[in-house]
C-alpha cells in the first residue's frame, strides 16, 4: 500500500445512523501527516462515554477498516516508513560521494587542459609551418623553394575533397617473433579417422584464406590438428578474449554473437577463428556450443611452424635448381632469391605437350614433381625419336630468356603428370635485366651502393649525397653520462596502450628538446614482443639518416623502457591528411619521396621496415618528413626472408598474409597502399578489411 497515494475518509455515526460528520484527508506531507493522524488513533476518544451509540471507521483506498483493524496496521505502516527513511538516507549517501567524484574529475580535466596549453604553447611558434613542407630559412635555394611552392598550394585544397566521416587511426598488429630454427622444430601428428581428413580439407578449400596455402602445406595441417570436444551450452570463443587457435567444426551446431545480439549459427564443415593463426588479436565475437559439438583444432605456433618450414624449404629447392642452370652461374644469391620468389607453379597432366618442337617460346622450366620425355624430329623419318626422360631438378627452355627462340624439341609430360615451375621472358628481364651485363659484374656491396649514388647524382641533376653522419662515438659521448631523472617533463605527446610519450628537455633547458617514449614492459611481455624491442634499439641507435628520427639513448626502470629520441614538433602526417582529406600531385610527391629516401637508406643496409603508414612519419618544424616506429624493423642476411606476420593489416602484402617468407620487397607494396591514401584518402583494401 502507498501512503503518498491513499485516500482516508473518517467517519462516526450515533443510533440509527443519524446525524453522522464526515472529514477527509489528502497524504500531501508523506509519512508526517501519517504519522500525526497515527498518533490520534492512540489518543482517548472523546467519544468513549457513548461508545456503544458510535461506530468509528476509516476508508484507505477502497477499504474501510474500523478502529481495531486500523490499530493492527498502525505497525505495518511505520515499518514501512523507517525502511523508506533509511532508503532516503542511503540515496543522499551516495549524492554526495558523487558530487566528490565529479569535484575530483573536474580536477583532472583542468589538469589536462593545462597540459594542453602548455603543449600548444610550445608548437604554437611552429604549427603553420608544420602544416605543409614549407622551407625554413637560410638555407640553400633549392632545399627552399620546394616546400615553399608546397605551402602554397596545399592552402588550395578544396574542401570536398575531406572525407564525409572522421579517419580514425590504423593499429598495428603481430604475431610472436618467428624464429629461423623454428623450421627444425617436430611437428605433433594426431591421427584421425578418412572421414575427418577429408572434412578439414573441404573446409579448408572453401575458406578464401586457407585455399591460398599450397598443397603440401593442407596436408600438413591436416594431420597437425587435434580434436576437442564441448557441451552443450559451453563457450567455445568468448569476445574480447585473445585468441590463437584455429577451429573446424567436425560435429553439432554453435551460435555466433556480439555484445549479447546473435548472429547467425554455424555447423559442420566451417572454418572460425582464422585471424588468431595469424597475429596476436582479440576475439571479435563469441560463439557459443548450441549442442554437443566436436572440433578440431589448429594453434598459432604450430601453424607459422608449418608455412615457414615449407615455405623455406621450397625457396631453399628453388634456389639449387637456378643455381644450376648454366646461364645463372655468377649471379649473386639476392638475384637468384627473387628469380625464386617470381617462379609460378603449372601443371601438365599426361600426354600434354609442355613444348612443340618448331614454335617461339618465352618460358624457363624447371620440373618440380613427375618426369617429361623429350623427342625430337630426325629428317626423312616421320615420327620423332625420343631423346631423353628429364625428372624431377631437371629443367629446360632457358635460352628462352635471352631472346625470342625457337623450340628444338617437344616436351611431353609422363605419367600420372608433372608438376613444373615457370619463369617466363618478362618478368625475367624486368628482375635481372641483361644477363649478359649481369654475368661480367661484381655485385658487391660497395660496387652497388657506389653504382646507385652515381646514378643518383645524374638523377637529381648533380644534386651532391648526404653528408655522411657524425661518427657514432661522437654522438653517444654527449648522452653517455645522461640519467633518466635529469629528464624534465614539459607535455605529453601521446598516450597509447604500449605506453606514452612525453615531450622532454634536460635538466630544464628548453632551448632543446626531445620526445621520450615509455613502453610498458608488462604490455610487451604480454605480447610477447620482447625481441621486436631489442631489434627496434638496435636498429635506430645505429641509423644516422636526415629521413630517419634519431634514437638518443635508452633508460628503464621498474615498469618502463624508455627511448630518447629527437623532438618532431610539426606532428604525425597522419593528422596533416586527416585535417586535409587528400593531397594533390605535388604535395604527395614530396611525401611520398621523403619516405622513399628513408626506405633506401635502410634497405641499402638490409634492413626492412614493415610499418610504413601516415601514423609513423612525422613532420619537422620546416615540413619535412622522418620515419619513426621501428618497432616491426628488421636485419636480413642476403637473400634471406623473414617469416614474422606483423604489420598494419591494411598496409600488408600478400606473402605476409600468406606466410611465404617477405622482405624489403613488402615495404614497396606498403609504399603503393600509402600513395592511395595520401592522394584519395582511401585503402584499396579497406572494405575488405571491415
């Protein structure tokens, strides 16, 4: 029963029921007037010398209770109302640790206001400049009038060019550090019935990712996977959790949901939970045993252990077999390596003629898997006579590549079919060239850098090189004796989940400053990035290039590692196209350059970068632009590959998706993806991303 609504009527009625008053009360004071016409209840009657001529009643609602109901629900009633007492007291408990709460956040918020002023402060001097490549003074003519023409007509822009809806950041992502003994590691077989073989591989042939994988690389997965089972009801992927396990459904029916709204249901025969076999990642969404289900089951580690062993070894084939081809003798092992990387894979099914004895070909094979007879026509016989069978390492049609020839001899594939390996003219002279020209030079290093910065030199219309960098020694001598705690903070820069990054001067001297990057070490445990790190030290501390952001020194602490690296005050580009929506031809150019220089200089020394994107380079105060974010950089011996799967998913090639082994061929794929986004401020692959 409501106090605050109830409606009580009184009444007393003598004799026969006449003469009777009536009075009503409206409960507009809550419990108070409840508890003043309570109290009169208790009170002598100043009727009880006539009580046996008078009948006393109250009406709640549509009720009518007399004097000893009404005594019997007095209790109840009071009850009620020191529950509700104690309910008010609790509400205004917790209004006023609430209005603390937002008395303490106001706090915070001024806080991150003044640390914004005093950012602003600091690159307000420099913003415009920062805006487009626009030339600081004193220095040479044409270092000048670049940036300038820039500035000019960046301002241009029309606005409808800016995309319709805010670009938000792409985020980088990896897998553990693939190691080169990985390969030798033993791969765990678990057996399995015909039947379930033969499942997976349907299911893996339907699945747009794992159809790419070669052959010997699904039969290897096959036999790899083990069963699990779970019960009806059971979670089987749980949103949000990290993920590294690959499933196929064998058995039963599983529901798929995102933040509680289903989905769709799934049954035998389907692939889930692809992406955890590449990188380290999140699941995005749950899925949920409907009823008793069984799967097999695939881990990440076991995954990249089968398409690096296979992969190496293949490339590892290929490399011998060019390598005994005559008119590759000399050639250097990267050349060989990209031959091997550019081979196709054919197959010729009994009885097919591979070759017609008499007609032009263009194409070098190399027989991989069956064997091939080779005949040949004899003058005045007519069938042609058999020369010889050619089997697996063999190969045939090199003089192909030199130049427009034609057949000698048919080729036939034998029984049950052969399996062959292409090269063909084009794409031979677009990697190699001249082979004559190849074969009489010395591919050295100092012969080609010597070779590429002549060629540079006439490029660029006389333009001398770079000036060669201070000797290491120099520059670690004025930061050797430097201590963390001499760091004085002025702003933040950025904050991310690694970490953050403070704009810094030493021992309050702002005439100079830098940008100090703390990386938590429990986040890189976590991810298992341990080595990534070392590499990212290593790599930058011996970088010395004007398209390169310089790495100072490094500190740590208890929960930190820090880098000191030089201050780019001008900001992310990524903020410049975000702001802009796209840059014109010229403006892209320069970008695009900027970041060309820095890509050369590291892979002149082997190193490939595997994070080219807007996010990672940044702009000087005089619009310039450096690469920062080593954090995916890597040393290759020569001719080697490196198996890792790390990168922005948008910004990846192929072969890292894939598995096949990469290397500085992956940041030129990068480089033609960031062309795309600076010029149409777009990803090719962005729809299929989403």
């Amino acid at each position: 029963m409501s106090s605050s609504q109830n409606h009580l009527q009184t009444s007393c009625g003598s004799g026969g029921g006449s003469g009777s008053s009536s009075s009503r009360h409206s409960n507009k004071e809550g419990g108070t007037s409840f508890r003043s016409f309570f109290a009169k209840l208790r009170k002598p009657s100043e009727h009880n010398n006539s009580q046996q001529h008078q009948q006393f009643t109250v009406q709640i609602g549509s009720r009518v209770y007399d004097a000893q109901e009404l005594q019997k629900l007095v209790p109840q009633l009071e009850q009620q109302l020191e529950q509700k007492d104690r309910l008010i007291r609790q509400n205004q408990l917790q209004i006023e640790s609430h209005t603390k709460r937002i008395t303490s956040l106001e706090g915070e918020v001024k806080g991150l206001q003044s640390e914004c002023d005093k950012l602003r402060s600091v690159l307000n001097q420099k913003a415009e400049s920062a805006a487009s490549p626009a030339g600081a003074g004193g220095g040479q003519k044409r270092s000048e009038e670049l940036p300038t023409e820039m500035k000019q007509k960046a301002a241009l822009l029309p606005e409808a060019g800016r995309p319709a809806e805010p670009r938000a950041k792409k985020m980088a992502v990896s897998a553990e550090p693939a190691k080169l003994d990985q390969h030798k590691a033993t791969l765990q077989h678990h057996s399995k019935s015909a039947g379930s073989k033969q499942l997976i591989r349907d299911a893996v042939q339907k699945n747009d990712f794992l159809r790419q994988l070669a052959k010997e690389q699904v039969i290897e997965l096959v036999e790899c996977m083990f069963e699990m089972r779970a019960r009806a009801g059971q979670w089987v992927i749980q949103e949000g959790e990290p993920g590294d396990r690959l499933f196929v459904v064998a058995e039963g029916e599983l529901q798929v949901s995102r933040e509680g709204q289903a989905l769709g249901k799934i049954g035998q025969g389907v692939v889930m939970g692809e992406l955890a076999i590449l990188y380290n990642c999140t699941r995005t969404a749950s899925v949920q045993a409907i009823s008793d289900v069984i799967l097999f089951c695939l881990d990440r580690a076991v995954f990249q252990m089968i398409t690096m062993r296979l992969g190496m070894e293949r490339h590892a084939q290929l490399m011998n077999f060019l390598r005994k081809v005559s008119i590759f003798q000399n050639l250097n092992e990267d050349r060989i390596s990209k031959m091997a990387d550019v081979m196709d894979q054919d197959y010729y099914a009994a009885g097919h003629y591979i070759i017609r004895e008499g007609e032009k070909g263009d194409t070098f094979f190399v027989i991989n898997n069956g064997q091939v007879r080779v005949t040949q026509s004899i003058e005045g016989e007519q069938d042609p006579h058999e020369i010889r069978i050619l089997k697996q390492g063999d190969f045939f049609g090199e003089k192909a590549l030199l130049g427009e020839e034609v057949r000698t001899a048919n080729v036939i594939a034998m029984p049950p079919g052969v399996e062959v390996l292409t090269l063909d003219r084009e794409s031979f002279l677009k990697l190699i060239g001249d082979l004559d020209a190849l074969r009489n030079k010395d591919y050295g290093d100092l012969q080609r850098r010597s070779t590429l910065s002549s060629a540079r030199t006439l490029i660029d219309g006389g333009r001398p090189p770079e000036a060669p960098s201070p000797p290491k020694s120099e520059i670690e001598d004025e930061f050797v004796q430097l201590q963390l705690r001499q760091l004085k903070r002025i702003a933040t820069l950025g904050v991310g989940g690694f970490g953050r990054v403070e704009l810094v001067c030493i021992n309050a001297d702002k005439s100079r400053t830098f940008a100090l990057k703390a990386l938590k070490k429990k986040h890189i445990v976590d991810t298992r990035q341990q080595e990534h790190i070392f590499a990212e030290r290593n790599i930058m501390l011996e970088t010395r290039s004007d398209w390169i952001v310089r790495l100072y020194k490094t500190f740590r602490d208890s929960k930190y590692v820090y880098m000191l690296l030089e201050a780019c005050l001008g900001g992310e580009l990524w903020t410049t196209l975000r702001d802009r929506g796209h840059f014109d031809d010229y403006t892209a150019r320069f970008y695009v350059a900027c970041v060309l220089e820095g890509l050369e200089f590291l892979h002149r020394r082997n190193i490939v970068y595997r994070d080219l994107k807007p996010e990672n380079c940044l702009l000087t105060t005089s619009g310039y632009l450096k690469i920062v974010d080593f954090g995916f950089a890597k040393k290759l011996a020569s001719g080697r590959k490196t198996w890792t799967f790390c990168g922005t998913p948008e910004y990846v090639s192929p072969e890292i998706i894939l598995n096949k082994g990469h290397d500085q061929a992956a940041d030129y794929w990068a480089l033609g993806i960031y062309i795309c986004e600076l010029m149409l401020a777009d990803l090719p692959s962005k729809h299929l991303i989403q």
